[in-house]
C-alpha cells in the first residue's frame, strides 16, 4: 500500500463546498467536491466512488489542486 500524497493545509472541507457551488463548471464542481470528502475525513477510495472516478484520477486531482489550488 503507497502513502498518499497529503492536500495542502490551508484549505478545509467547508472552505472548498463555497468555490464549488458558485462555479458554474459542473466538471471543477465534481473535482472540488471530490477534494473536500478527502478532508471531511473521507476515503480517497471513497471520494473516487461518490464521483465514478478511479483513485489514480482523485490522485492527479490531488497534485493539480495541491499547485494551483480551486481553480486548477
């Protein structure tokens, strides 16, 4: 089992719903919300599910929003 890779510290669950429901790209929405059920204390396995998305795609979500935060 690899380690996974942690998100950045200065976002929260509640801080990522507020970008995620004024964003009129229901694919980011997705992503967001994928990124907030990690810091909800959620599974990436989980997260992955709830979105019908692999964990290696929760993975690349996870490096992109770690780099550009929200909005990438």
């Amino acid at each position: 089992m690899t380690i996974p890779i942690p998100l950045r510290t200065d976002f929260d669950g509640p801080a990522l719903r507020r970008p995620a429901k004024a964003t009129k790209n229901a694919a980011q929405a997705r992503r967001i919300l994928a990124l907030a059920e990690i810091y909800d204390g959620g599974s990436r396995s989980d997260a992955g599910r709830l979105r019908d998305v692999t964990v290696q795609i929760i993975r690349n979500w996870v490096v992109r929003f770690n780099a550009r935060g929200p909005d990438g």
